[in-house]
C-alpha cells in the first residue's frame, strides 16, 4: 500500500562549488545521516567540522537552510590557513513524522560557488513508530481575527475536493478563532511543491470573500523498518548529485544523460521527476527496476532567453524507504 505524509516547507535554491580539483574547505563527510530520531526528543544537532586549505585566512558568510525547520549555525570569526572551522545543523523533529532531507549551503569569500552540506534521517515516536503510520491526511489550525467591531459569519467555502475547510459559525468583534484545513495528500495524486487555493465566503460588508493560497511539499511517508526489511528494500543511488552541462550557446540545449541504478533487492519504483524550472526537463527511460538493474535519466536544459551561469535542480521521488527524496543541481554556462 502507498503510503503517504505531507511536509509544510519553504523551498531553497541549491548552491554547489565547482570542479573536482583539491578542495579549498575540505569537509570531513558532506552528508550526515541521523538514523532514527524521536519527536518528542528536542532537536537533533549535527556540527560538519571542516579545514581550511585556500592558502590564506577564510570566513563564512552565510548558511542557508532549505527549510525552517532546519537551524544553521558556523564558525563567526576569520579561520586561518590550516585551522578548522564548522557548521552546525539543528533539525527540529516536532510534528515531522517520517523520513527527512535538507540541505544548507555555505557562502565563504573565497572565489567560486557556495558549498552544499545534507542531513537526514527519519523522525519516530516513543514507541517506534511515526505519529501515524497510515498517514493520508494533514490536519493544521490557523488562528483568524475579526478585527472590526461587528459579528462576521462564515458562510461557505470553495476549494480542491482534496482540502477540506472547518471555519466558525461566526466571530464576534475582537474575536479570534481557527480554521482548520485538512489535506488529503493522497488524493492530491502529486509529489514536490504543490499550491493550491481556498476562498472562504462571509457576510463582511466590505471584503465577503476571503481567499488565500496554500502552499505544501508532498513526499511518500514510509514507516520504520527493522533491519531485515531494510536489506530488502529497494536502493536509488545516483552517480552524482551533480551534473555539469559545460559552457552551451545561447538558444541551444545542454543535454547529458547518466545512469540510475537500484542497489538494493527489491524493485524500485521512480514516483517522479520534479525539476524546480521550466527550462530543465527530465526522462527516463523506465521507471520501475528491478533490483541491480539500471536506467538512463536524460536532463535537458533549455537556454532560451537565459545567460551566464544557471544554477537549478531536479528532485527524484521513489519508493527508496531510507532517501526517497533525492536531488541533482544542474549547472550550466550559457555563452
């Protein structure tokens, strides 16, 4: 059965450095998993310790998380040649059941592009298990204020069949009160960012309809597995989270293929290809493998009215229980 959860989240755009040579900040590992972490723990921190090997002192001037539930902290002061700094990621598990992904990019002022750190892991309860292991469904309250003096009703709303709306009878002047949205994820039939729009209708003399959009990020929602399911299940692994389609003329396509391959036994389903730009489209040429079988994945940036350095990414959806949330940064040099 498939299983569903739906995570709230702003998006971030990813920043990586180039080129393969010696790395003038070279990070212990790039990518920090916590396993399985409880809810009702607290944050869970994670410092990426890296040296400073440019050859002269370096400082952080930014760390940017790719969601808020996601706290970066860094070294403040210049870090010498040869010393050691860090950058701290502070996950706050609190209402996030399920398996999650994010990253945070570090600017410095050396030359060349930010550097990409990852965390993951999978948010569980006391007993084990994820708030609710059939999750379909998000429920959120949102408090409101009727900030005239004369009683307001709600009268209807009007939205997708997949959000459902609960409002008050009415509030009085001066009076707040909560609208509940409930987000069926699975009838929503979409993975990534997703938006969505609620008008609510009421008897406000100068403002009867009230409308508002709603933003959220779908990702499947697996249960904890115990070891023996894990060394069945299926693996995505990517040859790099990265793919560098070189210098391209304005007007003409960047184009690259590279190979997927399901690492793991049992077989593999691609839920989606999401790129967060009309102009990068992505094909592959199946999308259920079998275990240790492989696919070609296409990537094609379209360089229309765009110039210089582009940056932008593709997030992979699949069945994998321990990363089904994968991304590649497509890079590109439009001359």
């Amino acid at each position: 059965m498939r299983k569903w959860g739906l995570v709230f989240a702003s998006l971030g755009l990813v920043w990586v450095s180039f080129g393969q040579q010696a790395e003038p900040l070279l990070f212990k590992e790039k990518i920090f998993d916590f396993g399985e972490i409880a809810e009702e723990s607290g944050n869970a921190d994670h410092e990426f310790r890296f040296t400073n090997n440019s050859g002269r002192p370096i400082k952080i001037i930014s760390v940017q998380a790719s969601c808020g539930c996601t706290t970066p902290g860094w070294t403040q002061e210049m870090i010498a040649n040869g010393k050691e700094g860090f950058v701290k990621a502070s996950y706050n598990p609190k209402g996030r059941p399920g398996y999650f992904n994010k990253t945070l990019t570090v600017t410095t002022d050396l030359d060349g592009g930010p550097v990409v750190l990852q965390i993951k892991g999978q948010v569980v309860t006391q007993n084990g298990k994820s708030t609710n292991d059939e999750l379909t469904a998000y429920n959120g309250k949102y408090v409101v204020l009727n900030a005239g003096s004369h009683p307001i009703k709600f009268i209807s709303s009007v939205g997708p069949t997949y959000i459902k709306v609960e409002t008050p009878v009415s509030l009085n002047g001066n009076q707040s009160g909560s609208i509940k949205l409930i987000y069926d994820a699975a009838a929503r039939k979409q993975y990534g960012f997703v938006s969505d729009n609620i008008q609510i209708e009421t008897d406000d003399e100068n403002v009867p309809l009230k409308s508002f959009p709603v933003y959220a990020t779908i990702e499947e929602f697996f249960p904890s597995l115990s070891a023996d399911e894990l060394a069945k299940a299926p693996i995505l692994t990517l040859p790099s989270t990265v793919v560098d389609l070189g210098r391209v003329r304005s007007g003409t396509n960047g184009e690259q293929e590279i190979i997927l391959k399901n690492s793991g036994k049992k077989e593999l389903n691609i839920r989606s290809l999401q790129p967060n730009c009309s102009c990068v489209t992505a094909s592959l040429d199946q999308m259920t493998l079998k275990g240790g079988a492989e696919a070609r994945l296409k990537i094609q940036f379209n360089t229309q009215g765009r110039k210089d350095t582009q940056q932008k990414s593709l997030t992979i959806y699949s069945n994998d229980p321990q990363s089904p949330v994968q991304r590649i940064t497509v890079m590109i040099y439009i001359e």
